[in-house]
C-alpha cells in the first residue's frame, strides 16, 4: 500500500525570463521629510539663507524676485543632488547585501540536515547493511522483512523466534497436506493451502486457528507504523495488504512454493502460477481469487502503467528485495523524518528495480522537501512566478530544481495516476460483490478439479509401475583370459 502525499510543481525555470534583477529586498527610497525642508525659502548655505531686511518696492521687487528664483533654483539643485547621493548609497548598499546574499546562498548547506544523532537511527543504518549484504537472488524473504521490522523496533526483537514460528506453520501446513493425501509436489496443492490457512478457520497442529482478518483501522499505519508488520499480524491475527501478502510468501517460500508479489494502486497482492501454465490471482485482504478484470476496474491503471511493470506483474527475487529496501525507507521517514540516508537507501532500491514505483514516489517527496527546505533558506517561493527566477544565482538550487522535476516526469512517463483513498476504499469494498465471490469459487472449483484428475492419473501411474511385473536378472557372466589358462 503506497502512503502517497504527492504535489506536482509544475514550473520551468527557462520559461521565466531571467533579465530582471531578483526581487531583493529594498530600503525605502529618501523622502523630503528625511533630507531636510526643502521648502523653507531659508534652506542652504550660511551665505545665502537670510535674506537681507531693505525697503520694498520698485527695482528692489524686480531684483527680489530674481534672488528668490536664484534661490529656488539652487535649492532645487541642492536636492537633486542630495537625493542622487542617498540613491547611490542606497545602490551601493543594496549590491553589497546582494552579492553577501549571493555568497551565502551558494556556500550554505543544500542537504536536508542529517538525523544520524536522534536516538535508534543507528538500528535503521545496521539494517541497510545487512540488506544490502544478501544476495539479491537467493535471499530469504523472513530475513530480509524481520530485518525492516526489527529496525524500527531498534534491534530488540528476535529473529530465531520469528524465522521458527513461519517454519513451525509451514511445517503443519505440509502435515495438513499429507493427511488429506494431497500431492506435497503440486505448487498449486501449496498454495490452496496456503489461502486456505489465510482465508478459512482450521485445526492446526492440534489447535485452532482462525481466518486473519483485515484490519481497517489505522490500514496506512498513519499513527502506528507496526500496523505494516508481519509480526503484527501473526500476534493479533489482522492485517492489511502489506503485511498480508509479505507473510503468504514467507510461507510459501518456507514451503517450497512458487508464488510472487504484485503491485497494483495503493495495494499489493500474491500471484502464482497452476499446474495448468495459469497465472491466479490471490486477494487476501477479501479471501477471494480475481480476474485481472476485476483489478483493472479500479479504474486508475493506465495503458503506459501496464508497459512499464509497474502494476499486475509477478516480481522476481530482486524487485522482491527492492521492495525491502523501500520499506525500510519509509519506516525511517515515519519514525525520524527526511534526510540523506533516505536517498541512499532509496537508490539502492532503484538499482535492483528502477520502476518500482514505491520507491520512486519515496525518491520524489524526498527530492521535494530537500529542495523546498533549500528554497526556504534562501528566501525564495519556489510556487511565486515572481520569485522563482531568482534560483538562477544559485547552481545548485537549479539543479536540484530540475531533480524535482526529472523525477516528476519520470513518476508521469511510468503511467503512474494518484488513486484517492476513498476510491482505492472503494474498490476494495467492490470485491465483496456476489458476482466477484462467485467468480472466485468458479476460479477455486476449476483449480480443484484439475488437482483432483491430477491426482487421479499420478495414482493411477504409481499402481501401473507396482503391478509391472519386474524382470529376472541375468546372470552375470565373467569370461576368463585365454592368457591365464
């Protein structure tokens, strides 16, 4: 199930037009009130800011009033001056508080701050290396999903117990098998017992176990992270559509059983292939078989989602490690948060399966909030056509932009479409329709009926080679050497 938070930008930074200079904060420009009153008539020099006392009238009003205009004149000239001379003050000082801006926005940090010193990350760095220590195509799957789990609970939980516990139920299971004279060769005879165990009550060993149940509060894990864990749904019996088909692998792996992880929106399911070359699909969560048909009517599969494998196909033993890698990712985020070592473990995940669109939604809202935390320090609204183009001082910012949006792409170009929880809810509510139960029924009763012309003939083939006389020996014969004679 994909915890999917996902916001699309959208913008592109050569679009912008980049010929203006950045919109960096300014001082006021200078008021008259700040440069002095420009308009007393007494305003200037010593020399010249006093009128001299004399008669009035006659030459002296013509003389008067060109000294007046004199005045004017030479303070109008005194304030244009002034007010370049704040002007290229208020210039020089903006440049320098742009080019120091610059400066320290290029040598600051452009990584998420690390979380290496809050307490249990170290259980999560342990964990990454004993993954990335096993080998991606002979792995056991108990491991490698213990290893997740145990992280999260910072290496306190025992792994002999937990590895026991799936060989103790597969071991039953086989047992089960036998009384009922069911072929234990038969992947198909394993795994109907394997969705029995899950979908129906049992006597087990002795004991009697109930069918698990799905879990619905909580499916995402939002508040509680164990909701997703295997060990979490063998101690209380419920689950969800993690947790559901990781632990049927476990025990068909345990088992000696074929079968395989799929992905569809928001969800995963078991896929194997009959005796008869069929592919089935298994729904634990509902405890039914389903058509491909009936996945497809969610409605948000797309044609490119389909050629990519990025839905409805059986995984191999490396997609089935990367969707470990993928887990562990997320574990980490919900317990700590984002930081570098999400990346890391994410990169790994992509190297064993680059379509695995889990991880690459994880890679993307890491991509995000890295490069917005980037955008924040640097005083730019990345969502501001106004204030977008002033990344363009900034290399780095730049290229973790065009990362932002590479990886949007990518998550576009893989045909991937977000699916609402109310109609990923819905669907999974769909699946209790009648006609789909009755469709799984005609799915098991066709399965069922072939085992049992299966077995009939293997029988029937044991009794012909018992009744098949068996021929005498010959007697050996050792000829003796003409030499020895």
């Amino acid at each position: 199930m994909l915890k999917i938070y996902f916001r699309a930008i959208f913008l592109c930074i050569g679009t912008l037009g980049f010929s203006q200079i950045p919109n960096f904060p300014t001082s006021q420009a200078p008021t008259p009130s700040s440069l002095g009153n420009f308009s007393n008539p007494n305003y200037g020099s010593p020399a010249r800011s006093v009128v001299p006392s004399v008669p009035h009238g006659g030459l002296y009003n013509q003389r008067s009033s060109q000294i007046q205009q004199q005045n004017a004149k030479m303070m109008e000239e005194d304030f244009k001056r002034v007010a370049q001379e704040e002007t290229k003050k208020q210039q020089q000082t903006e440049q320098l508080l742009f080019e120091s801006w610059v400066e320290n926005g290029r040598n600051m940090p452009y990584d998420l701050p690390s979380l290496s010193g809050k307490a249990g990350t170290q259980a999560y760095y342990d964990a990454f290396a004993q993954l990335s220590g096993m080998d991606a195509d002979n792995f056991s799957l108990a491991e490698s999903t213990f290893t997740v789990e145990n992280a999260f609970y910072g290496n306190k939980k025992n792994v002999a117990q937990f590895k026991s516990g799936i060989q103790k139920t597969a071991k039953q299971l086989l047992q089960k098998m036998k009384e009922r004279k069911q072929d234990t060769e038969s992947n198909t005879n394993k795994n109907l017992m394997i969705f029995e165990y899950f979908s129906k009550d049992m006597n087990l060993g002795g004991t009697s176990h109930k069918a698990y149940q799905y879990d619905f509060k909580d499916y995402l894990g939002e508040k509680d992270w164990s909701k997703m864990f295997v060990s979490k749904l063998i101690s209380t019996g419920s689950g969800q559509c993690h947790s559901m088909p990781l632990y049927y692998l476990m025990l068909a792996e345990a088992m000696g059983a074929d079968a395989h992880l799929s992905f569809a929106p928001n969800h995963t399911y078991v896929k194997f292939k009959d005796d008869e070359g069929e592919w089935q699909n298994v729904e634990l969560t509902n405890g039914i078989f389903t058509t491909s048909t009936v996945i497809l009517e969610s409605g948000y599969i797309k044609s490119e989602a389909l050629l990519n494998k990025i839905y409805m196909q059986d995984m191999s033993k490396r997609e089935l490690l990367s969707t470990s890698f993928a887990d562990l990712a997320s574990g980490y985020v919900h317990k700590f948060g984002y930081d570098d070592f999400v990346e890391k473990v994410i990169d790994k995940a992509l190297e064993l399966y680059p379509n695995n669109i889990s991880a690459n939604m994880t890679k993307s809202l890491y991509q995000q909030k890295r490069f917005f935390n980037v955008a924040k320090q640097l005083g730019i609204n990345p969502e501001n056509p106004q204030e977008l183009p002033n990344l363009r001082f900034f290399p780095k910012a730049v290229e973790q932009f065009n990362n932002v949006k590479a990886q949007y792409d990518k998550i576009d170009n893989l045909g991937f479409e977000f699916m609402p929880l109310s109609a990923y809810e819905g669907w999974l509510e769909g699946m209790k329709k009648e006609s789909n139960k009755q469709e799984s029924e005609a799915i098991k009763q066709r399965i069922h009926l072939y085992q049992l012309q299966h077995q009939k003939e293997l029988q029937k083939q044991k009794e012909l080679q018992k009744a098949k006389p068996k021929q005498e020996e010959k007697p050996k014969y050792f000829p003796i050497d003409p030499k020895h004679l």
